[in-house]
C-alpha cells in the first residue's frame, strides 16, 4: 500500500486575485503523474492554500513491490 500525497499551493498577496494559475499548477502536477497517481480530492482554496489530495494507483503499487 503507497502513502498518499497532499499538494499545496500557497498565494501570497496580489496572487489571491488570480486561483486560476494556481488551478494551472495542480493540472500540471495531476498530468504528471497520473501514471503513478489518481485525485482523491480535487483542488480546492482553503483562504491561502490551494490543497489537492493524491492516492497510488493500486496496480503501479503491485510492480514496484516486484522490482
């Protein structure tokens, strides 16, 4: 069984205004490894914080026990 993984991004003054570069970033991140990875639960703002939380694929998980 593999950990999951929380992403955050933080805004910091006039970045508050724009969440959708920060929607970018987590876009980014979830197309990176989702060979590796699903979204347990989407992006979201939490006042400053951008959270997304990320769960292994269970079948990446089995071969890299293997090798």
């Amino acid at each position: 069984m593999g950990h999951k993984v929380q992403v955050v991004c933080i805004f910091r003054g006039r970045q508050l205004r724009h969440p959708e570069h920060g929607y970018n970033v987590m876009k980014n991140v979830v197309s990176a490894l989702e060979d590796v990875a699903k979204v347990e639960s989407p992006a979201r703002m939490m006042g400053r914080r951008m959270t997304m939380m990320l769960a292994p694929l269970p079948q990446k998980m089995e071969r890299a026990a293997e090798g």
